[in-house]
C-alpha cells in the first residue's frame, strides 16, 4: 500500500469525513462530480481501502488526515491549532 495520498485526493476525503457527498464536494470545490469521483476512486485504490469509509479510516491511521478536537477531519498539514 501506498500511504500518500495527492492535496486533492487528502482534500476530498476530508470533506467525506466531515460529511459531503461527491456532489456538494463538487460545487464547494468548484470541479466537475466525475472529477470528484475519480479523484476518490483513485485515492480508495491508493489506500487499498475498500469502501470511503475505509479510505477516511486508513488515512487517519497513517496521519494523512487527522481529527481536530471537535471530531472533524482535517488534512493533516492543514489542522487547526489546539
């Protein structure tokens, strides 16, 4: 497994996390859906994950996203300070 992820791919599973779906992460991020789904799709075959929630999961576990103190994800070079 690859444990990297692109800023793209980091910043996408982030806003799964926090409770997007591919659409609403579409127009916040200002791309097309099928953008937002290979994107994804992409960073679920780079994580070995099996589904988005697997992915989010794998990439908290290896520090590529990490939790902010209410429970949100984050990218990690782009946390919020304690």
């Amino acid at each position: 497994m690859s444990a990297t992820l692109t800023s793209r791919q980091a910043e996408f599973l982030s806003l799964i996390a926090q409770g997007m779906h591919r659409a609403q992460i579409a127009e916040h991020c200002f791309v097309s859906p099928t953008t937002v789904s290979t994107t994804l799709s992409f960073a679920r075959q780079r994580l070995e994950a099996k589904t988005l929630a697997h992915a989010v999961a794998i990439a908290i576990r290896h520090d590529l996203l990490v939790l902010g103190p209410d429970g949100i994800a984050f990218v990690a070079n782009d946390s919020p300070a304690p």
